[in-house]
C-alpha cells in the first residue's frame, strides 16, 4: 500500500508518497509533473550501485527518458567544489527552469542537489527520491537545501521545497544496521519533541521495525513525516516552532563536530545522544522528571543505538570546548543559543533562557562518565 502526506504549502504544496514498490513506478509517480519526458538523476556511487537501474528503469516504464551525474558517498560530498559539479553538469545538460531534477541518495545528496535547484536558473524544480531513514523521515521534507563549509554545517543554504518525494520503504533494506539506526535516532526525535503516544509505540515496535517489518517501516516513516509536515506548515522557515524539530541537534552538532564529521559518529547517532542530554538538562532545570532521560536512553538502549558519550570512541574536548562548538551553531540567536527541552516526553518547547552554567555541568557529567 502507498500513502500519501500531503505538505499544504499553497503553491509549494506537494505530497510526500511513502510505501514499497515507490521506485518501479517513479515514472507514473514523476509523469504527470513533467514538462518534457525527461529528469536529471544527482546520486552517489552506493545508491547507484544499488537502485540506479531499478530507477531508470521505473522512469522509463513510465516514458521518462533520464541522464545521472554519480558523484562520490559520504559528508564531504556536501560541499562548495561539489555544488559546482552539479550545477555545471545540470548547465552542460541544458536543463530549463521547467525541467525536473532528482535528488536520489540519503540527505546528503537531498541538501547538496536541492541547493543546486534553489539556485540554478534562480529555482528548478526538483524532486526527493530519498533512500536513507533518516532522509526518508526528516530532510527530504520540509524544503532546507545546503551545504557544509569550513566553519559548520550547513551554513549556507536556502529553502527550496521539493515537487514530490518518493519514500520507498523497498530501500531500506540495502541500508547497513548502523546507518538504519542512526536514521533512527531522528524516528524517535519526533516521538520525544511532540507526540508521547508514538513513543510508547516505538517502544512497542521499535525492534521489529528495525528488523525489517516493511509494514511497522512505513507506519513509523508516515508518522514522523505527518509530524515534520505540520510542522512546516506552520513555520516554513523557522522562525519559530520549527525549531523544535531541532531537538537533539544543539547537542548533537556539537559531537559531530568534535569528531571531525567522520564515521566516529553519524548525524542521527549525534542527535539520539543529543536528545538523551537534552532530557537529561531538561530535568536538571526541574523541567521534566528524573524518569524521562533514563527512559530516553532505556528506549535507545533496546534499540542498540548509542545513547551517552561514553558510545563516542577516541577524545572528546572537555564541557568548555564542547560548548564553544555548540556557539557555532545556527540556532544562535544575539548571541544567545536556544535550546529544545521537553516539559515530559512528548511535549518539548524552544527556549533560549538557558544558564551556561547548567549547560556545562550536563556536560561535564556526561564526560565523566566515560
Ligand atoms: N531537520 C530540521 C528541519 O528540517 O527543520
């Protein structure tokens, strides 16, 4: 069964469609879209190795003829010489503003290949044919492009909403066990920030989900998306409640930063550490109960994922460097960082009236546990 999300966004409306099979029908999905019988792939070697032909060949049952540009896997990918590949290729190709162009990889590929739509031709379209967890349920939707610099991640970008996303649950199982689980981490970020009855239900579902029940997949991917997709309606671009979909993620960029961005620790992994500190301040300021971060990490644990700082192998900094790192961040507003902390699970809020000093000793804390 495939079901549909639609993202109401007045002209940027456009419906998220989630199910098995998604790939084989790309061509009757993406048809009715097109302007001429004809879609511009950006990938990455893994996927290409894996789904490129099966979506060629789904285009074409549809008679959408298609070209790709494969470019390397991984995070540097998300890059300035990059995006000028991608743009040129997409200028080589002479592709018209009303040509479609199809971002087909994990959210790497979905930020850097949206980016180069937002600006080519000042705005292609494009669609989201995500093949992660953790794109399939937070960056394809929702319309945030960009690319990572020498000062941080994603700090250059724009907002340029997709035409359609396909999230075929088939693909999920190429993904490693590691890369599944760090999608995760954004699976149960949504649970924790706003709906306490999907926890429980991850609770319930979350090993056999994980295990690769097609069926509990896609129910986790539709929830998460309806989710994101409400959200964003109320707050294309963030100026306010959107922010709550960063829970975890203060934390979180923090950690990916100390270590390099490397495979010591992935985005998702980040911020299910990071949500599990974020519950951990939250009840440190009397917010929330002592019970609900070591729920978090209890429900994290029984999905083997990591959850404290002690999972991040080598050196970290100490709280100080961690906290300079965190000034980085986009969420940094006067000066002052805001955070996303929970009143219980379920129910976070955004807040910039945090004491450094709390801040700190979670920090420090957590260090000293490894
Ligand atoms: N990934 C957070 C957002 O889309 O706002």
């Amino acid at each position: 069964m495939i079901e549909t999300v639609h993202v109401p966004l007045g002209e940027r409306a456009y419906d998220v469609r989630i199910g098995q099979g998604l790939i084989a029908r790309a061509g009757a999905e993406i048809a009715p879209l097109l302007s001429r019988p004809r879609v511009w792939i950006v990938t990455e070697e893994t996927v290409a190795g894996l789904h490129l032909a099966a979506l060629q060949d789904g285009l074409r049952a549809g008679g959408v003829d298609s070209a790709a540009l494969v470019l390397p896997p991984g995070e540097g990918t998300k890059s300035w010489p990059h995006l000028i590949r991608v743009v040129d290729w997409l200028l080589d190709e002479r592709v018209e503003r009303r040509d479609m162009v199809l971002a087909f990889g994990g959210g790497v590929i979905g930020d850097l290949v949206g980016f180069a739509a937002a600006i080519l031709r000042r705005g292609v379209r494009f669609v989201q044919v995500p093949t992660s967890l953790l794109a399939q349920v937070d960056s394809s939707v929702g319309g945030k492009t960009g690319i990572n610099t020498g000062h941080g991640k994603n700090l250059v970008g724009s907002f340029h909403q997709p035409s359609l996303v396909l999230a075929d649950i088939d693909v999920l199982g190429t993904l490693t066990a590691r890369d599944f689980r760090a999608g995760y981490g954004e699976v149960a970020k949504y649970g924790l920030l706003g709906d306490a009855g999907f926890f429980d239900w991850l609770e319930q579902n979350g090993p056999a989900l994980a295990a690769g029940d097609a069926a509990l997949r896609a129910e986790a991917v539709r929830r998460s998306v309806q989710m994101k997709a409400d959200i964003v309606v109320r707050d294309e671009t963030e100026q306010g409640d959107r922010a709550l979909l960063n829970l975890g993620h203060t934390f979180g960029h923090a950690l990916e930063a100390a270590t390099g961005y490397s495979d010591r620790l992935l985005h998702g992994e980040g911020v299910a550490i990071g949500c599990a500190l974020a519950f951990e301040l939250s009840a440190r300021l009397g917010l929330c109960s002592q019970e609900d971060p070591s729920r978090v990490r209890a429900h994290l644990a029984q999905m083997q994922m990591k959850r404290d700082l002690s999972d991040i192998e080598g050196e970290l900094p100490d709280a100080d460097g961690l906290l300079s790192l965190m000034g980085q961040d986009k969420k940094v507003v006067d000066g002052r960082l805001r955070f996303i902390l929970a009143r219980g699970i379920g129910d976070s809020f955004v807040t910039a009236d945090v004491p450094g000093d709390a801040v700190k000793s979670v920090l420090a804390e957590a260090l000293a546990m490894r």
